[in-house]
C-alpha cells in the first residue's frame, strides 16, 4: 500500500487508506468497485441538502434526480479511484460553508475546515474548489464576516495539508498532462453535462433562466442575505476550470477533465434552480422528461460503447474491459507463457483478474520492461532493451499487454514501436487481440510458428 502512496497514486492518499481498510473484509470485484458506490450514494442526499438550503426543497430534490442521472457521475461512481470521495467532500465542504455564512455558526466553520482539509488529501484537484469557496467569501457585504471566515478557515486549512505540500513539492511529477485545447474544453463541457452536445444547450438555457430569475427577483431587503447564495454556485462552476485552464496555458498544463468532476455540484444545482423557475409546469416537466430520455441513451451509450469518438453528438468514452481481456489471454495461455508489460497501471488489473482464477499454478511469467523504478506521474522508463533481447532465449511464447501506449507528448507510442520492433525481430506474430482500449498481441517463436 506505502508503495501506491508514496509512488503510484500520491494524489489519492486519504482515499486508498480506506481502500485499504476496506478490502481487509474481501476483494471481490464487486465489493472492491462498491467502495466508491458507497460515496457516490452518499453524496446525493448531501448534494439535496446543498440545494435545498440555497434554494428550497423542491430545488434540492431535482439537483438529487440531475445528479443521479449523470454519465459523468455514474462512471466514476465505479471506478476505483477517489473521484466520488472527492465530490462528497466537495459538496460537504459547499454545504458547511453556506451553512457558516448563514448562520455565524462555529461548528460549522470547524466542519468546513475540516471537510475542506479531507478533500485535498482525497486528491490534489480539491484545491481549485476550495480556492473558488474563498474567492466567493469577497462577494459577502460585511468586511468583518470576511475577515473573520477567511481567517479562521483558511488558517486551519493551511496547517493541515502541510504534511501534503512538503511530499508534493518533492515529489510532484505532472509531466503527463498535456496542454488542453478548445477540443479539451468542448469535451469537458459534454462530459460534465452527461455526455451529450443536447445536455450542454438544456443545462445552458435553464442555468441562463435561473441567472435572469435570481437577476429580477432579488429585492433590497433580501440583498444582503441572498446575494452572496445566488453567486456562490455560479463562482464555484466557473472558478476551477478557469483556473486550470489558464495555469495550463500559462505555466504548465494541469486541465485534467476528470480532476474537475466535482463541477457537477453547483452545475446541478444551478439546473434544478432554473428549472424551477420555469413558470409553466408543464414545460417543466416536458424539460426534466429530456434530461432524463438523453441521459438514458447517454448511460447505455457509456456502457455499450466499443470505440472512443463522437457519434450523433454522444460523447463515446473508452471503457477499459480488463475482466475480459485477462480471461481470453488465460483462455489461450500455456504453462511457463511469459506476459510482459511496459507499465505498472497496464500491469495491475491484469494481475488482479488473475489472481481471481487458478492459472497462476501454471507459472506464467509477468515481466516489467521498464528498465528503472518508476517516478510519480506519467513519464515511463525506456524499456529495458537488454531485457527484451534475451526473452527468445527463455520463452517460445510472448504475450504483450498493451494499454494507454498512444500519448506522444510522453513518448509512449515510440515505446511502443520499440518494443515491438525487438519482439518481431525474435519471434512471429500470432494474433492480436483487441478490447475497449486494450490490445494484446501473441508472440511465437519461429519454431513454434512453422
């Protein structure tokens, strides 16, 4: 576990020290994804009481039902990552700090703290959310609240990720993210919507709706209360991708699409608001009917994708099939076969399907092609040429895995190459095989070939 920490997932530590509790009780594939379920779950009821406090229960109800249907959403309500727990703690910290605000109440500013604190260990992206919850304590009409709320927190906050900061300044290797385009920005705004272009133009038209409402609603008396509430989600939706983006152009690329997940909060929210705004119920309901008949087709277009592109403006996304990948390959496979690998994220499902079934009796050989120790991020060793020049002289079968190889600004396609160039220099290609975003390809020696 130290070693995923310190050296694989640094970004994630509070969520695989749960993980690691949690898979004490069992590691079936079902009750290790059920991990992040669980925070998913959880964060929808937490995300009604963020709506509802801002805007009223029936807001609150349809930012739950918005939140629930989301592709985005659901996708890494699966994944075993710290996505989910990032959003909970997101909307925990959103919900504590409305709460503070609103009431001057000590408890509350203690949880938002603390809940702010839990979130940037849960993933470093945190930082750009509780950033934009600062930025909007300026727009608060009293000076002193300001002062008072900043201090108090921010002070805290900072003392509690300094174990953090010290690792990641010394640590830190982000050299894998590449420099986002307007292509990168269009996808963002897909995915967050669900994952359609039609689910970009509702959520735009009704969040507009709810800008105008909140716009010609808002009396003098009400002002000082509620204006700081009807801003606080729209800076919390536009804060974060703005900042990454413009870090990214400027300074070095950090827009990661994923790292930006917890957008859905005030994105949701704002939709349920402007939805209710809608003065006929009918043509509410008829808006909510779409969100959820696109929403369906964009869920069973997630899981029934076979290739990542665009079709009729759904957003196709790869959809890693390694449970079945690893059983073809060990369907075909044969006593001392060797499966190589050139990184340790292609190496790791393949082994933990693996270790689900008994053909592990069978000595098949894992090898690791690096040809040194892998460093935080993105960057892979150059493969060990030295390594694959002696594999003919100890195995007549070669299986290669290979997965996430296409990246040129990490020089993993020319990777690629050379490690297949050295295998087709020793052995024949049999067959390859291809999955959602996998391909394995099976090398034979020339004997065996003939």
């Amino acid at each position: 576990m130290w070693h995923i920490l310190l050296y694989r997932e640094p970004y994630m530590w509070l969520y695989y020290l749960i993980f690691y509790l949690w898979t004490r009780l069992g590691t079936g594939e079902a009750y290790v994804r059920s991990l992040s379920a669980v925070f998913a779950v959880a964060t929808v009821p937490c995300v009604y009481l963020l709506g509802s406090r801002l805007y009223g229960k029936t807001v609150g109800l349809i930012t739950g039902l918005l939140l629930t249907i989301n592709t985005f959403f659901i996708q890494y309500a699966q994944e075993v990552r710290s996505y989910s727990l990032l959003i909970l703690l997101i909307t925990l910290s959103s919900y504590f700090l409305v709460e503070t605000v609103l009431q001057s109440s000590k408890k509350y500013l203690t949880a938002f703290a603390f809940t702010s604190i839990l979130a940037i260990y849960a993933h470093h992206a945190a930082l750009f959310f509780i950033f934009a919850q600062f930025f909007s304590l300026l727009f608060l009409p009293d000076l002193k609240q300001k002062m008072r709320l900043v201090f108090l927190s921010g002070f805290p906050i900072l003392i509690g990720i300094i174990p953090l900061g010290i690792f990641h300044v010394t640590n830190t290797n982000i050299s894998w993210i590449e420099r986002p385009t307007l292509i990168t920005v269009f996808s963002f705004l897909i995915s967050l919507s669900g994952g359609h272009v039609a689910l970009v133009c509702l959520y735009s038209i009704i969040i507009l709706i709810g800008l105008i409402s909140i716009r010609n609603k808002a009396t003098k008396k009400q002002q000082k209360v509620s204006r700081w509430c009807h801003i606080y989600m729209p800076i919390l939706l536009a804060v974060p991708p703005i900042i990454a983006y413009m870090i990214s152009i400027t300074i070095q690329p950090i827009f990661v699409i994923r790292y930006l997940l917890p957008c859905l909060i005030p994105l949701t929210v704002l939709g349920a608001f402007g939805i209710e705004q809608i003065p006929r119920i009918w043509i509410r309901i008829g808006v909510m009917t779409l969100f959820i008949v696109i929403s369906a087709i964009s869920i069973s277009v997630y899981y029934f994708n076979r290739e990542p592109r665009f079709v009729h403006g759904f957003q196709y996304v790869i959809k890693e099939n390694w449970r079945e990948a690893t059983r073809n390959v060990l369907r075909q496979v044969k006593p001392d076969d060797a499966v190589v690998f050139y990184a340790y994220f292609v190496r790791a499902p393949f082994e933990y399907y693996l270790s689900r079934t008994n053909v592990q009796r069978l000595q098949l050989h894992l090898i690791d092609l690096a040809s040194s120790p892998y460093s935080i991020g993105g960057v892979q060793p150059e493969p060990n040429v030295r390594l694959l020049s002696k594999l003919s002289a100890q195995y007549s079968r070669v299986w290669l895995i290979l997965s996430h190889n296409v990246s040129r600004k990490l020089h993993r396609d020319v990777q690629t190459d050379e490690i297949k160039t050295y295998l087709t220099g020793e052995f024949v290609q049999q067959n390859s095989l291809h999955y959602d975003g996998i391909t394995v390809e099976l090398y034979s020696s020339p004997r065996l070939a003939d």
